[in-house]
C-alpha cells in the first residue's frame, strides 16, 4: 500500500512541477484519486474489522477519531501557522483552511486565490469523509446493509461526479473512496471470491476501465485506481511493477507522502517565485534553446526531493514521536 502511496504522490508532483506533461494524462487526479480509493480501502477494512470484534461502538469511534488526529492534525496546523505568520494572502481562507473547507473555496473562490495551498482541498474531502463515515460503518445493522450502502452512495457519487462535472466537492468525490471500500467488504467477507483468480479479476477490472475512459477519461482512471489497490492488497504485482511498489526507497516515500503531499506546493511556489523563475530567465540556453521553455526538467526533481528532505525531517522528529502513542491507545 505505501507503494500505491508513492506512485500517487509521484503523479502529484508530476502535475504541480511538470504541469505540460501532468494536465494531458491528468496526472493529478489520478494521483489524487489513487489515494481516495485507498483510504476507503484501508479506512473501511480497519473499522469493520473492529465492527466484527463485538467491541463498543462508541469505543471504536473514539479510537478512530484519537489515531486520525495524531496522524493528520500535528503538521496540518504546523503548516497552517507558519502560513498564517508568513503568508498575507492567508486572511482570505484561513477560515476554510482550519475548519477543512479548502473545498468549497476552490469551487466558489478559484484555486488561483488559494496560490501555494490550492492542494488542500483534497485533505478537505478527506476529512469530511472521516467525519460521517465511521458512524456509517459501525452504526448501519447487518453486512447486506452495509454492503447497500456502500453501493448507493458510489452510484449516487458518481452520477453527480458525470452530471455536475463536480470534481472539489465530496459529494463527487465519494464514489473513489466507496470504491475502496467496496473491495475491503468484499475481501473481509468473501475472501473466496476476493483473492480467487486474482489476475484475470484485475485484468476485466482494467479492461473496463479502458472502455469506460474512452467516454470519460476521469472515471476511467478512477476504475484504474481500483485495480492498483485491488491487486495491492492480494500482493498480486509481479516482475518490474513489483519491484517499484516494494523496494525500499518507494516503500518510504509512500510512507511520508501526507508530508510530502502537505509541503510540496509551498516548497515548490516559494522558491520559484522568489528564485528559480529570475534565474532560468538569465540562462544563456543558445546551447538547448527548447530548454528555455521547458523548466519543469529542472523543477520536477529539485523541488520533488526538496520536498521528500522536508518531509523526512518532519517524520523523523514530528510525526513518528506522535504515531508511536497510537499503540498505546485502547
């Protein structure tokens, strides 16, 4: 799964720093997407397994709600602080941004008003997920119950996503991570089916998601989404794409890639703005002239490691000191 991570925040980069290459294979959806569908996946799994251990529902909830917290908030308002002390332009959504609503400023405001924080608004929807969907999950009676309501929200989400072209809001968004969480029902309650015939199930997945891409690219790349995480969680990668999601290096990118996600645009806009841009504008490139207009080759791995380092640095001595108190949590 942490290799899923890395080729999501990879595509992510790819679309904030290489914007030509990123916008004609909408590289930042799919990356975003990727990582919708595995937190339905890995967020639905956890709690109904908790579901199934008779345990208190509310003790469930609460546990949930303590290690997202511990995961998400700390750097989260870290970031948004700092932004607040160095950053005029914040006074105009501090308020969506504290209260996790970048996403309805980018519908109703622009994403150019947000400038280096325009990224937020998927962390919104992530977060207005985590808000009703453990109730939904540990509350709703009876797997076929639950099972159905997965499926109308994903057909009700996607509809809305074709209809209303609505791509900020959750209410559009939902249906990638009921995607997720459709294969984790499927995999805790009919393993059988789950993990037989694992990759003749995901290549129908994928030819599927090429015919529904020939009408609607996004939707297809959602299905494609599905596929990874379906394959991921049956550990059913082989040969050279194995090797990407389980080497060591991809593995702990995966790993930091909410810090990476969080930092990268920040990183990537300060220093193009007050560096980069002055600089390649005073490049002789008589020896490349095509290299002039084409210096995301240079601004793709500079900021993209620029923003692994941040990220590491704020795992190492931030997030991983708070993600140990989750094993004491109970």
């Amino acid at each position: 799964m942490d290799g899923l991570r890395f080729i999501a925040i990879a595509l992510v980069a790819i679309a904030h720093f290489a914007v030509g290459i990123g916008r004609p294979i909408h590289a930042g959806y799919f990356g975003v997407d990727l990582f919708f569908v595995l937190s339905g996946f890995l967020i639905t799994e956890g709690l109904l397994l908790e579901k199934d251990k008779a345990q208190s529902r509310w003790s469930i909830i609460r546990l949930f709600y303590l290690k997202r917290f511990l995961r998400i908030f700390p750097i989260y308002y870290l970031v948004l602080f700092i932004t607040f002390l160095t950053y005029p332009l914040f006074k105009e959504f501090w308020l969506y941004a504290i209260t996790f609503t970048v996403n309805f400023f980018s519908k109703y405001c622009g994403d150019e008003r947000l400038g280096a924080f325009s990224h937020l608004w998927s962390l919104s929807a992530e977060e207005q997920f985590y808000l009703f969907w453990p109730f939904l999950m540990i509350f709703v009676r009876g797997r076929k119950a639950t099972f159905f309501a997965i499926v109308t929200l994903m057909l009700a989400s996607m509809i809305h996503f074709v209809a209303a072209k609505e791509f900020y809001m959750l209410s559009g968004r939902m249906f990638s991570f009921c995607f997720g969480a459709g294969l984790a029902y499927i995999k805790l309650y009919h393993p059988r089916l789950y993990s037989g015939r694992i990759k003749t199930t995901f290549f129908s997945i994928v030819l599927l998601a090429a015919a529904v891409m020939y009408f609607h690219p996004h939707l297809g790349l959602s299905i494609v989404s599905l596929a990874l995480v379906y394959m991921a969680s049956n550990n059913g990668f082989a040969g050279p794409f194995r090797w990407l999601v389980e080497n060591k290096t991809s593995v702990y990118i995966g790993k930091i890639s909410y810090g990476i996600y969080l930092y990268h645009m920040p990183i990537g806009v300060l220093i193009s703005e007050l560096y980069f841009q002055a600089a390649w504008k005073n490049v002789d490139f008589s020896f490349m002239p095509i290299l002039k207009y084409n210096p995301w080759v240079v601004e793709l791995p500079l900021y993209s490691l620029l923003s692994i380092g941040v990220a590491h640095l704020s795992y190492v001595y931030i997030e991983a000191p708070l993600l140990k108190l989750k094993s004491r949590l109970k």
